[in-house]
C-alpha cells in the first residue's frame, strides 16, 4: 500500500505531499491541471525514464519519494531480505532526477539501480494507462492467476517438490554418466596418483624432520670442531673449566664449614660444576657422533624432492598430501560401483516422473477447466464495463520440449508444470484474440485490466492498482458500473483512480483534487483533498462545467449518496 507520495520540483509541480487512504482514491481537476503528472512520479519512482524534462523550470533537479507499507507482501519482504535492505514493513523509494537527465535511486536510503526498483515495482504497484507498463499484461504472470483463480496452488506446490525433486535426480544421473563414459581414464589416473603417494608413505611432519637432518649433516664437520674444542676446554687437559669450578666448589664448602653463611653459596657452585660437568659429558659424546656421511644427506635430498614433489600436487602440507590420498581411494571405490550407482538412479529418476507426469496432466486439465470460467468471468465484466462486444480467451498451450531433460507427453516439465498461459483479448466482435499487452487503445487497455482485477480481486499481488483512462470513451451507466467495479477491487486492495466522471468520482472514499495557477510566469500544480462540501462542489463541477449550479451540486450530492449504497 501507498503510504505517502512526496514530490519535490517535478515538472509543473515544485512541492506536493500526498497521502492516500486504503480502498478507493480519486483523483481528478480540470483538463490539463496535471492529474497525469502524479501517475508519472509514481512511475518514476517505480523504475520508470528518468529525462530532463521531468525537472521543474529553474530547477537543479526534481526529487520523488514514495513511502510503502509492504507487510501484505510476503514476495516484497522477501526480495528486500535478499537484497540486503531492512524494512521493517516499510519502504521508502526516492528518485532524484538532475536537470542534465541523470538520476539516482534509493531503497531505504541505500543506492539502488532502476533495474532494481523494475523488479521490486509489481510488488508496490499496478500501473494502468496508455503510457505505462502493466503487470497484468506481462504474459509470466498469468499462469499465476489463473491458479489463484482456480485454487489450484496447493496442486501445483505438489508437482514442484516433485519436480525439484527430479531436477535434482536428474543433475545426479547426469553426473554420473559422465563419470561412467570417463571411468576407464579416471580410473587409470587416480591409481596413478594413489601409486605415486603410496610409493613414497608420507608421515606427517616428516619433511621438518628430514630438513633439520639435512642441515646437521651438511655441517658436521663445523659441529664436530665445535663440539670437540667445547669438551675439551670444559673437562680436559690442565686447565679444564670443571676442574677449576670443581676446586672452587671444594674450597667453598671449607668455608662453609667455618661460617654458615657461605653454606648457600658454596650449594650454588657445586650445583654449577655438576651442571657443567654434565653438559661437558653429553657435548663430548655430540662430538664423536657428528661425523659426515655423505651418502646419508644423499639420500635424505632425494627424498625431500620427492616429497616436494608431492607437494607441488596435493599440498601445501603432507597433511593435504594425505588427505588427497583419502579422496582418491575414496573416488576409485566409486568408480568400482558407478554402474549400479546409474542403474539405480534411472529406476528413481523414472518411478519419480510417472508421478510427477500424473500430476502435471491432472493439473494441465484443471486449468483448462478453470481457464474457460475465468475467461467467460472477465468477459462478462467488460461487457457490464461497456465493452459488450469483448472476449478473454485463456490460452494455454504445452511448453516446448526440445532439449528438455523432463518431458511430459512432448511437453517440457518444469515446477509450475506443462502449460504455458497467456490471457488474450478480442475488443470488438469478429476479431481474433490477441494478446493483451498488444492492445492499442489506453481506454481499452485500463477497462480490460479493471475487468481482470475485479474478477482476480483477491489474487493480485500488487499493494495499489492506479487506472488511469479508464473512463476513457464512456459515460452515464457504464461510468456508474466502470465506478461500482473500481469499489470492488478497492475492497481488496488499494486503488488511485484519475477521472473526468463524476459518477466515478462519487466512489472514492478518498478525493483529490488538481488545480493548475501561474505563478511568476510559470505554471504551477497543486493537489488538495477535499471532503463534504468542498467534494460535493467537485463533483458538481465535474457534472456541469465550469458553472456550478444548485441543481449540480444537488445531483452531485444524490450520486455519492447513491454511491454508498
């Protein structure tokens, strides 16, 4: 539902703040006021053309913001969920239009495309004129309807878990021939692989210890004179540092023996001669295990590389490395099975689609049932709507099944099933049904689309329905049914109405009017909502012209009595 339209130097407006009731609001003024100029922002905001022309004169740029209440509309909370924009029930749409033709477009304040807002519009809105799109007339839709219409959701739920259901089946069987016509080579190379590893049986955290390996053999002759002169000054010869540490240690505890007081420190150097004798023993044994051996560090090399090599495969670590191997073995085993693994997906797949074709057959059929009603529906309310010579037909044709995978007696299978439908139309007698979105005529078009969602009235998804020429061409008792069918559809959802007629007029719950001034030599729109005398003057107005009479005010007074009836 449609909130509140703000509209900001736009066109021959420079400021409007509208907002319309739920049900039925009119909007109406003198021919040329600018009613069309507020179906024209609604638009803009809906993902319409932006233009230069669309900038007030003087102005830098024109800005339309459109508030929606979209908690009805469990597909608009979703799309804005996916889309990453939180609503909380409320969405405000914004188009800025630079006087150089450039706009920008917001959803919630963040940066949004027009294609976006393309998208999100059927949601919001259901435009009816000559110049705009229709949702109604775009063929995907109808499918929808008719199945609204003919309670047949819950049925076509059924298939598409059904369908899903294959489609996944399906994309598995397909997988798995695949790997069948290559099993030979993939078998081939996954031993190879599995060989390769095996040849070499990696150990985690082998390379670190292979390296540590190499780097002690590659400087065992540095190690070993190190190593050997260390031992030597700490525990051999005359001058060795144990020995020194040894007799200190010995005169100490002599002292100690005297005065306690050195006892601790005499503890401490004695400690440090075992220490240091200690390391002098495991320095000296270092010293004869650390001679070179070339053909060791040969082999450790080699091995490196080889381990290397299967890191530039599998790695970065010996960890992958095995758990590729894992895999592999794991994909070999299949292989082993693929066979039965297709012959089974086949039985599946195949029990699966005599279902699913059960259930796409008896739907098609009930289509077809409902089709025929619906279409005889909304031919009976153009009839009433002044086009008595008008035919909906509901066509419903079998999906091409070329290149399908799922086939349905030569019809593609898809989740809404076997059939595509499209609405057409034949205005007039002896004309052949066409489809409805080729109609020419503005009038036509907005009476067709009024026929449809009266009779569709509780399926459209669209939160505001604005008819726009709908009155186009007609008048006395088909205004008056043209406005009881608006009133109606206003009982299910929201509707904006512009209209010359006052029979029409005198349904709306809610009206607007639209007066044009110059102002400093520039022509200026402004919409005010009238009520009791002030409509009734309108309506009058709209009944006798420009000259209001009291018989026009009376007669305007019986129409929005009789209305209420």
């Amino acid at each position: 539902m449609l909130v509140a339209l703000r509209v900001k130097n736009f066109i021959l407006m420079d400021a409007l703040e509208l907002r319309l009731e739920p049900g039925f609001n009119v909007l109406t003024g003198e021919t040329g006021a600018g009613k069309s100029i507020v179906v024209g922002a609604l638009s803009l905001v809906l993902g319409g053309r932006a233009s230069a022309e669309q900038v007030r004169p003087g102005a830098d740029e024109a800005e339309i913001e459109a508030l929606f209440d979209v908690r009805g509309s469990d597909r608009a909370m979703a799309m804005l969920d996916a889309a990453g924009i939180a609503s909380e029930g409320e969405l405000v749409v914004r188009r800025v239009v630079q006087a150089t033709g450039r706009s920008r477009a917001y959803l919630n304040g963040r940066l949004c495309t027009a294609g976006e807002l393309q998208a999100l519009a059927p949601e919001l809105a259901d435009v009816a004129s000559q110049h705009e799109s229709v949702a109604l007339t775009d063929p995907s839709t109808h499918l929808g309807y008719l199945d609204r219409f003919g309670r047949l959701v819950p049925a076509r739920s059924e298939l598409a878990a059904d369908v899903s259901a294959l489609e996944a089946l399906t994309a598995e069987l397909r997988a798995a021939r695949e790997l069948e016509r290559g099993r030979g080579e993939r078998e081939a190379f996954l031993s190879f692989q599995l060989q390769a590893i095996d040849a070499l049986s990696p150990r985690p955290g082998e390379l670190a210890d292979l390296a540590a390996e190499r780097n002690r053999l590659r400087h065992a002759g540095r190690l070993h004179d190190i190593t050997r002169r260390a031992a030597s000054r700490l525990d051999q010869g005359d001058d060795a540092m144990c020995d020194e540490l040894a007799r200190l240690a010995s005169e100490l505890r002599a002292a100690a023996e005297i005065d306690p007081a050195l006892d601790d420190v005499a503890r401490a150097v004695d400690g440090c001669w075992t220490e240091l004798s200690e390391a002098a023993r495991q320095i000296a044994r270092y010293a004869e295990r650390a001679e070179a051996d070339p053909d060791r560090l040969s082999e450790i090399e080699d091995r490196m590389y080889r381990l290397e090599g299967l890191l530039r495969q599998h790695g970065p670590t010996l960890d992958d490395v095995l758990a590729a191997r894992a895999r592999l073995a794991a994909e070999l085993e299949r292989l082993s099975g693929v066979e039965s693994h297709v012959a089974e997906l086949e039985r599946r797949r195949d029990a699966l689609l005599v279902v699913a074709a059960e259930r796409a057959r008896k739907l098609s059929a009930k289509r077809r049932k409902a089709g025929e009603k619906l279409g005889a529906a909304i031919s009976t309310e153009l009839g009433d709507l002044g086009m008595g010579g008008a035919r909906v037909v509901v066509d419903i044709e079998p999906h091409g099944g070329d290149r399908a995978e799922l086939v349905v007696d030569g019809a593609r299978l898809g989740q809404d099933g076997i059939d595509r439908v499209e609405f057409l139309i034949s205005p007039n007698k002896g004309i052949e049904p066409r489809p409805l979105r080729r109609i020419a005529s503005g009038g036509e078009l907005s009476r067709a689309l009024l026929a449809l969602k009266r009779v569709l009235a509780e399926c459209g998804p669209a939160g505001l329905y604005v008819f726009d020429e709908v009155d186009s061409g007609v008048g006395g008792a088909v205004a008056d049914k043209i406005g009881r069918a608006i009133g109606d559809v206003a009982r299910h959802h929201q509707v904006l109405c512009i209209t010359h007629l006052a029979p029409i007029a005198a349904f709306a719950g809610a009206h607007f009017v639209v007066a044009k001034e110059n102002a400093g030599g520039i022509a200026k729109s402004s919409v005010t909502r009238v009520d009791k005398k002030d409509r009734i003057a309108e309506v009058a107005r709209m009944l006798s012209g420009a000259k209001v009479t009291g018989a026009s005010l009376r007669a305007a007074t019986e129409l929005i009595e009789a209305a209420r009836l």
